[in-house]
C-alpha cells in the first residue's frame, strides 16, 4: 500500500483543513499529513456550538479565529505548540468501515512505539499516557474513504484554554 506523507510547518489550521478535505473528495489516494504547528485558533467538530463552548468573556479578552471543521470531535485550541497527523484513506486499503476504535487501535500502533516506554493507548476516543489525555481525534467517512486527524497538545497556554468552556459531555476519566 502507497501512503503519501505531506509535511507542513505552522501552516494554519484553517489551511490544512482545507487541504484535507480536497484530498479526501478530489484524490483516491492514501495521505499522511503532519503539520507541527498553527497560528491560534479554536477548532470546533460540525456539530459544536459555540455558544456551549467557548467562554463569551474570556474570548472578548483574547479573539482569535473560531474554525469550524468539515469532520466531528470536540473543541480545541491550537497554537505553535500542536502537533496534528491526518490520515486519509481508501477503505479498499485499510477497511474499518464506520468504525473509529478500530481506526484508533490502528492508529495506536503507529504511535506507540515513539512513545515507549511510556504507556501510551486510547481511552474512548482520545489517545492517552497513562491516564493523561495527549491527543484528540475525529473523524469523517464517505463511501470509499475515511480521514482520521489527531491534535497532539504537548504544551499549551492557560490563557488560550481559558477560552474553553467545559464540555457538557465529557469522557468519564477527564
């Protein structure tokens, strides 16, 4: 199986999106996309809402753009510091069907052994050391294809997280 990797540095969230989505819909082939950094912005799944997750106060203090992605998952915020890795996939190649844990699982054992000999896994739909969530997923499905992405946080900014809102539905470990 071919799998091209397409490497990007702080090119804004806003842009890779939009390479994957044209990737996803206009190529059949398989991608990897690493992109180690963004300019700030808070990235929400299709369905979420703002005005549940963001804090109107702490967000009049410090805008930065709110992007809305094509796929589902939950809210973050990125920064220089957010390392993201997109897979896009034909299901002929690797067919999980609608089935994100098995993409997970996969996935998984892609990224464990750089994270060895830490204990690195998924819990739900996070990925996790130990019992702390290191990154986020979502995901998006078409007859032929699927996208995983992955927002690694290895450092953040309280300033930026306080823009967060607490989800009202939340994995239990967090």
């Amino acid at each position: 199986m071919k799998l091209n990797v397409l490497l990007l540095d702080q090119e804004s969230i806003f842009s890779q999106l939009q390479i994957e989505e044209a990737l996803l819909r206009a190529d059949d082939e398989n991608w990897c996309i690493i992109n180690i950094g963004s300019t700030p912005a808070i990235v929400m799944g299709i369905s979420g809402k703002a005005r549940k997750l963001i804090d109107p106060i702490r967000y009049q203090e410090y805008p930065i753009p709110i992007i809305r992605r094509f796929s589902g998952g939950g809210t973050v915020v990125v920064d220089e510091n957010t390392l993201f890795i997109s897979f896009i996939m034909a299901k002929k190649n690797l067919d999980f069907g609608i089935q994100p844990a098995e993409i997970l699982q996969w996935t998984k054992e892609i990224y464990q052994p750089v994270f060895t000999p830490e204990p690195f896994s998924f819990t739900e739909h996070d990925y996790t050391i130990g019992e702390r969530k290191v990154g986020g997923n979502a995901h998006y499905f078409t007859k032929d294809r699927w996208l995983h992405h992955t927002t690694f946080l290895w450092d953040y900014k309280d300033s930026l997280m306080s823009l967060l809102l607490m989800p009202e539905k939340r994995p239990r470990y967090r």
